[in-house]
C-alpha cells in the first residue's frame, strides 16, 4: 500500500468515516466536519502512527489530506535517514568465523 491510501485509510479509519469520502483534496475541517478538537486528535494518532512530531507552525498549515502528508512524509523520512545503521552481526563475530575457517 503506497503512502497516501495508507493515510486515507488510517483518516478514515480513525475518523470513522467511508474512505470514500476522502482524496488527496479533501479539506479535513470543512470536507470533514472536523471541530479544533477533532481535527487535533486526528493529528495526535497520526503522529503516534508514525513516530513523528508536528511542529505548530507545521499544523497550522496544514488544511488538505495533501498537506497532511506532505508533512508527515517529510517528517518521516529525516527521522528514517537520521537513526544510525543498524549492523546485523559485530564486526568480532565475523572475523571470528573466518579464523575458524
């Protein structure tokens, strides 16, 4: 599933509304009759779903599904490039096993 119908889903689903009502266009509030509260709450379980942190300025701009997840995307993929390589073995193992050899 790319990114987008899996954001549409995931509004969609928390949101409890048909995924049908929601594209790329969609504006959340108005589209989605969302209050302030609505809309923060959505922004809060989508943040958990994918372990980023909105800044105000970044939610404040954001009015569109489109907004939200160029956003979440951006967010997203720094916080992937940013955590360190994670090595499968430690370098000692390896040249354990080929001394052994």
């Amino acid at each position: 599933m790319g990114f987008y119908p899996q954001l549409i889903y995931l509004i969609a689903w928390i949101l409890q509304v048909p995924g049908n009502r929601i594209v790329p266009t969609t504006d959340l509030k108005r589209d989605l009759d969302l209050d302030d509260h609505d809309f923060q709450m959505l922004i809060f379980r989508l943040e958990d779903f994918y372990k980023v942190e909105l800044r105000t300025e970044e939610i404040n701009g954001i009015k569109s599904v489109r907004d939200l997840g160029q956003v979440i995307s951006t967010k997203e993929s720094s916080a992937r490039w940013s955590k360190p390589a994670q090595y499968a073995a430690p370098h000692s193992l390896f040249i354990d096993e080929v001394s052994q050899s």
